[in-house]
C-alpha cells in the first residue's frame, strides 16, 4: 500500500498562519513549536488516514475525521490519491464557529 501525500488547502493553511500570528505575539519560538506540532501529524495520516475521529456536525456531504493536536482540531478528509486538511480550529473557541 502506497502512501497518500497529505494536501493542505488553503484555508487550513491560513487556520496555521492565523494561530502562528497568534501565539507569536507572546513568543515567536512557541508558535514555532505549535504549528511544527501541528504539521508533524502528517506523517499519522500518511500511514493511518482512518486512525482519527468521524467529525459530526459539519454542513459538509463528504465523511471528514479529525485529529487532536495540544488545542487544536486537525479536520481532513481522505480521497482517493490524497488526504485532504481542510481545517484547523482551535478547540477552546465556540464549537459553533468550526462551520465558517
């Protein structure tokens, strides 16, 4: 079995970029250490793409899992020749926020 290649897409990496800008405020070597954290799961969803939790409740057709990273929700969905990261929420927000 060959592996997929993980695709961020351009929201999620704007997700990465938004809690980057975020945390860097207080320590640029902390928000280093968090987004590494967070692209570090890649290599769990390469070999384990089934391995997360079904994501209920998104206004969304296709079935998306998500992987829990310090507060962070990683939402991706797996296609036929790809995994595809689709977000990134921050899990201390409003759950009702994930949708936008």
């Amino acid at each position: 079995m060959s592996l997929k290649e993980v695709v961020w897409t351009a929201k999620a990496f704007k997700d990465l970029v938004s809690i980057y800008n975020l945390i860097a405020q207080d320590s640029i070597p902390a928000a280093k250490k968090v987004v590494n954290s967070i692209l570090d799961r890649e290599e769990q969803l390469k070999s384990q793409p089934t391995s997360g939790t079904i994501q209920r409740g998104l206004k969304l057709k296709k079935e998306y899992r998500f992987l829990i990273q310090n507060h962070y929700k990683i939402i991706y969905r797996e296609g036929k020749t790809n995994i595809y990261v689709i977000k990134v929420f921050d899990t201390r927000q409003n759950p009702k926020k994930i949708n936008r």
